[in-house]
C-alpha cells in the first residue's frame, strides 16, 4: 500500500465539471459521473467520489458497474485525512487499457 497525494486541483475541477454536467443523485447517474471520470483517464478513490462526484456510497456504486459488465478493478491505498489520520480507502481504476492518473 502507498500513501497517495491529495487530489490535484486541476483533478478537482474536473470532477466536480462531470459532477454538475450530470444533474441528479439517483444511482443511474453517480454511475454515469463515475464513468466520466474513469473515460477520462483517472482513478477514482473512494473519497474523491464521494466528495467531489457526489456518490454516496462509492463502492455500491462500483458493484452495479461491475454487474453492468464493466472491468473495474479496486487498488487498496492510505491517504491523509483533512484530520491529519490515515485512513485504507479504495481506489477505483477501469481496466480498459488506458493509462490511469491517480491524481
């Protein structure tokens, strides 16, 4: 496991562009923001989802996408909380054959 950086700003932005492009909190749309995400090349922790996607509960998220026959494989990482504790989140990345930015 290794400790990842926080999200880029640049990163942020874009997120939270896909998150407003796709208006709405049921889950067929978190899927969709999810999956703008990972088309544009990034992996997505469980923390960046949810703060900055808006998906409430991430890996609910990432199953349904699953059984919907995307390959999306989970990474285990330590990142620093706003509290300054480490905490082992997943971090999300479609197997497509892309190259993955995890920040």
């Amino acid at each position: 496991m290794k400790k990842e950086k926080a999200t880029s700003p640049e990163k942020k932005a874009a997120l939270e562009a896909i998150r407003d492009q796709f208006k709405g909190n049921d889950s067929a749309t978190q899927r969709r923001r999810l999956m703008a995400a990972f088309k544009r090349g990034w992996a997505i922790s469980t923390f960046e989802a949810m703060r900055y996607l808006d998906v409430y509960f991430p890996p609910a998220r990432i199953k349904e996408l699953r059984d919907l026959g995307e390959k999306i494989k989970t990474l285990w990482v330590n990142v620093l909380t706003e509290s300054g504790e480490l905490h082992n989140i997943g971090l999300y990345v479609l197997e497509s054959g892309v190259n993955h930015e995890c920040n």
